[in-house]
C-alpha cells in the first residue's frame, strides 16, 4: 500500500488553541488511513497549514519566510548569509537554495491541498458540513499558494486538480508553463469559489487564523491588483516571452479595465465588511484624545485587532532578536542584535508632522544641528538630531535612531546608542550592531523580546484602501473616492489630510500617483510590501539599485556619526523583477521555459 508521510514541524497551527496544535501524530500513517477520520484529516491539513510563511523569520529566511525586507530599499540584515543581502549585489541565479524553496514550498502545498480536495471524502466520521468547509479552505490555500507563486515568479505551471505524484514524470505529463492571465483566472476562480463556501464559516475565535471567506476576497483583490501593475500589463520588455508555440506569457498591450476589475474587488470588499467586521484600528488617550501613535503602533501589536484581515497564528520570531538593540550591559530580556538595520533612504521617505515630503520647502525639515525634543514614545524631552525630530507619528513607530528611548522599560530607562562607542553600537556590539546607524522598530512588542506568544500580521484593512485608490487613479482618475480613502489613511496616521491645513490635493493622475505610492511606502513599511509594489511598478531598477546610505557607524566620536556615508553599492538588473525558475526544475522537465535573462 502507498505510504504518505505526515510531517508535522512544532510550528504547525490550525486555530490560537494551543490543545490542537498539541496533536501531532506519534508515526507514519497509510494514506488510506490519513483520510479515514477527521483526526488525522485535520492534521493533514494542520500540515498545509504550516506552509504559511512566518515573515518575521527573515534572517535566516525560516519558515517559509522570504527575504523581503533586506531584498527592498527599506532594510539591511548585518549578517553575511542572509539571502537578501546576496541579492542586492545581484549574487544569485537559479541554482540558489532560496529560490528553490520558495518554489518547493508552495508546489508542495498545492500538491497537499489537491491531495485533500480529491481524498477527504473518505472520511468516515466527517459531516457535510465539515467536508464542505475543508475543502474550501484547502481551495482557498491553494489559490494563495499560486498567488505567492506568481508575485514571485511570473507566470507559473496550473497543475490540474489531481494532485501530481512526488515520482511523476514531468515529461510525460507534458507540464507546460501557463500565461500570466491564465494563472490570475485561474486564481479568482478559485477565490470566488472557496469564499463562497466559507460565506458561513466563522472566521474568528478558535478559528482566527483559518481561510476564510474575507482572506479570500483580499487576495483575489491583490491577484487582480498584480496583474494590472505595469509588469504585467503590457510590459514590452517581455516581448520574447514566449512559450515553444509562440504564445505571450506577458500581455503586450495595456489593458486599463484590470485597473477597474481591480478596484471593483477593492471596493465589494470595502462595501461588504467596512465597518462592520474592519475598520481602521484606533487607540484614545485617557482623557479621550486621539492617540496616532500608539494607533500606528499597536495596530501591528493587538491580536486579531479590528483591522487585522490575516495573522499568522503563531511561528518562530528571530525578528524580535533581530530589531532589539545590543544594550550592553543589560539583561537578555532588553539584549539583541540590533542588526535588522534601515536605510537612510527609507527614514527619508517618511513625512514630516506637517504631512509634507522633506524635500518640500514648506515642510520645516532640518538637515543640521540639534533640538530638545519629545517623541511620543518618550516621557520627556532629549536632544535629538533635527533631521528626526518633527517627524510624523510612524516615523517613531517605525524607526529606533541613536539616542532614543527603548520601548521595554522593565529595565529602567535605556537610551539606546548606535554610534560607534554607544551601548549598541560597534565598537562594543563585536558582530552585533546596526549597518545603517538604525534599527527597524515596528512590529516589535514592548516587553520582553523572548515572549513570542503572538500572532504574525500579514494584510490589515489598510492595505486594501491602498490598493483600492492606487487602482482607481489609474482608471477613473477624477472619482472623489480616492482622496476620501487616502485621507482616512492619513487622518489614522495623525498628519494633516491632502486639502487640509494648507496641503493642496495633488492636481493630476501622475502627481496622486506619486502621493499613493509615498503613503504606501510609508503605511506600510516592513510589512513585506515594498519588495513586491516597486517591483509590480517596474521601478525597481531605479529604487533598488545604486548607492544606499546610513550615518557612520565608524565614526569613532559621535559628532562625526551623523554624516550620511554609502553603506553599499546595490545591484538590480531587469532580469532580476523574475526570479529564475530553479534549475533543478528545468532539469527535471525540459518543457519549463526559464525567465527572460536567466
């Protein structure tokens, strides 16, 4: 009899019940017997559960984690192995273990979930109901799989509904890569589908965490998003993309309607479920003032929020090492590494208190000296170098700089130092110490670094009115809906709304073009986002290549430690908007056409 190994590693999650996640069977089990009872059927697909990348683990890229964050312009890893860190000087090629396992992954997992679709029926002691309902689920996780694949990779291989033996013959199977609008069909489908089996299925409680029918419809938005960005529609870089019978893999012309069909699933979303089950999440001061800080903050730091569309129910967190400073001298619980480190271009993208760009005149940004100044995450005021004083409320969610405050106080009050000589910085730090001078701050909790009983968010409401503006400026530029949408993202953020206080509402398509992107980059910073949108965007070439600058950690007196120095030389070439499809792939299946330049 065929035998089926269920693997199960410690991080497998199904709900926030830590009970199930306990049930981990003792040895292997026949393949009948998987699908016999629901036990075994749940931790089956407890399995394909686990295959959700836990992005806080992006160091060592555990997890199924990629490495999103060091591979973009808004951060930097200290440490030599780090993935990212060999693709921004353009060191990688087909034959890289990171792009292998982001391939392996996902295929593996639809290979599961059409495992479950065509067997769960065996079940025995499954009700309708149930069936119905892991079957849905299993769809649903198979189209983001694809989603993930695509976002990666370009057009990819659809595999049918049976699920492909591990010892199949690629060849024979006559495995062909399919169109990118082949895939995003394929993708909606399949969402449109599964969201609609799971229009009953609670999605909170025991079963946070779970697909569901909002996951669904978010998703189906963001494949509909992807495939109307200038990558993939109309891309004439991709002219010779072409399959064995001359067929485009990339649109050639633009087709402005995949802006709209993607607005219209931004807004069904919106219309469906806002405010009722998401809203924009808040937080009030005692005396019942807004609070745009700890709103921005803690949006990242409340499970299951009112915003928070999907998290992760729980994973390895490297991260919380990653982004708590060296600290010399104090306890493990306030001592890290420091060493997820962000750029000097990224703190520049960040507005200033008055909602403007620093580069505008009127914005009152200093490039020199210093001031006696207050951060909202501070309790009095310190002398803070002027370029990060006067800044927006997500510039101190986001960014811990050189003599501020730590956010875990337990400890007394600790001034974290990135120079040279400071407490964190690398003099004292050996190899643990900031590359840029800064530290990336959000999403980390404000006690003990060790906790780690959190979830992981990974697509909060305010993603999707991002999306929703961005696709609607490019289709029906004048609609009142994007500077209504915007606003609430900048009115959450506490900095003045375009049209108030003096901000004029940018005046044409290009210029609120140039304002969406600015709020994303900032909204949503090292959320595992901008890799993927200046990618989408075709403007990678631009933003992640070059010279990239932070202060000079060198520096031995600290006076000198706030000179912007380049801190790397970057390399991003066009080939590299597709990752190559990995080598020992096309080895296996000589069918498989490798991306343009690969």
């Amino acid at each position: 009899m065929k035998k089926l190994i269920l693997i199960f590693a410690g991080l497998l999650f199904f709900s926030c019940n830590d009970d199930f996640l306990d049930q981990v069977p003792d040895d292997r089990l026949t393949f009948d017997e998987t699908f016999s009872q629901r036990s075994t059927v749940e931790k089956y697909l407890a399995n394909i559960y686990s295959r959700v990348p836990s992005e806080l683990d992006q160091r060592d890229t555990n997890s199924h984690s990629g490495p999103w964050l060091g591979a973009s312009d808004e951060a930097e890893y200290w440490v030599s192995f780090h993935f990212g860190n060999f693709m921004d000087i353009g060191d990688w090629n087909a034959d890289s273990g990171e792009t292998y396992d982001q391939w392996s992954n996902f295929y593996g997992g639809i290979r599961d979930c059409s495992t479950l679709i065509q067997n769960i029926g065996k079940c025995a002691d499954c009700s309708d109901d149930r069936t119905n309902q892991y079957i849905a689920e299993a769809r649903v996780l198979r189209a983001y799989w694809y989603y993930n694949l695509i976002r990666i990779y370009g057009p990819v291989i659809l595999m049918g509904e049976k699920p492909v033996p591990v010892d199949a013959d690629l060849v024979a199977l006559n495995l062909r890569r399919n169109s990118m609008q082949e895939c995003v069909d394929y993708i909606v489908s399949e969402l449109n589908i599964g969201a609609e089996a799971l229009k009953t299925v609670s999605f909170t409680d025991d079963n946070a965490g779970r697909m569901s029918r909002p996951f669904a419809l978010a998703i189906k938005e963001k494949a509909l998003l992807l495939n109307a960005s200038p990558l993939f529609n109309g891309n004439t870089d991709y002219s010779g993309f072409v399959d064995e019978e001359g067929k485009q893999y990339i649109s050639q012309s633009v087709d402005v309607n995949r802006w709209k069909l993607a607005a219209d699933a931004s807004k069904a979303f919106i219309d469906e479920y806002v405010p009722t089950t998401y809203d924009l999440f808040k937080e009030y001061n005692s005396d019942g003032s807004y609070n745009p800080y700890l709103s921005t903050r803690d949006v990242m730091l409340k499970d299951w929020n009112k915003e928070m569309i999907y998290a992760r129910p729980r994973g390895g967190i490297s991260y919380h090492y990653d982004v708590t400073p060296y600290h010399s001298g104090y306890p493990d619980e306030v001592h890290g590494a420091g060493g997820l480190a962000v750029t000097q271009e990224m703190v520049d993208a960040y507005f200033t208190a008055n909602g403007r760009s620093i580069d505008d005149p009127a914005s009152g940004y200093q490039t020199t000296g210093f001031s006696n100044f207050q951060a909202p995450f501070d309790y009095q005021q310190r002398q803070t170098y002027n370029q990060w004083a006067n800044r927006e409320p997500r510039f101190y969610v986001g960014v811990t700089y050189n003599e501020s405050l730590w956010l875990n106080r337990d400890f007394g009050n600790i001034i974290t130092a990135t120079w040279y000589g400071g407490n964190s910085g690398r003099k004292v730090g050996a190899n643990d110490y900031t590359p840029t001078g800064y530290m990336v701050r959000k999403t980390m909790i404000t006690g003990n670094k060790n906790n780690t009983n959190r979830s992981i968010p990974m697509l909060r409401l305010a993603e999707i009115y991002l999306d929703y503006v961005e696709a609607l400026n490019e289709y029906d530029a004048s609609n009142p809906d994007i500077l209504i949408y915007l606003n609430k993202i900048r009115e959450r953020a506490g900095i003045p709304q375009y049209g108030d206080a003096g901000l004029p509402v940018p005046a044409s398509q290009s210029q609120m073009r140039d304002a969406i992107h600015k709020e994303r980059r900032v909204e949503l910073a090292f959320e595992n986002v901008r890799y993927f949108d200046v990618r989408r965007w075709k403007e990678a070439e631009q933003k992640f290549g070059g010279p990239f600058h932070g202060m000079d950690i060198n520096a031995v007196e600290e006076v000198n430690f706030y000179k912007q120095i380049i801190f790397e030389q970057r390399v991003f070439n066009q080939r590299h908007y597709l990752w190559p499809i990995p080598q020992k792939e096309l080895n296996t299946n000589t069918k498989l056409i490798q991306n343009p330049g690969w």
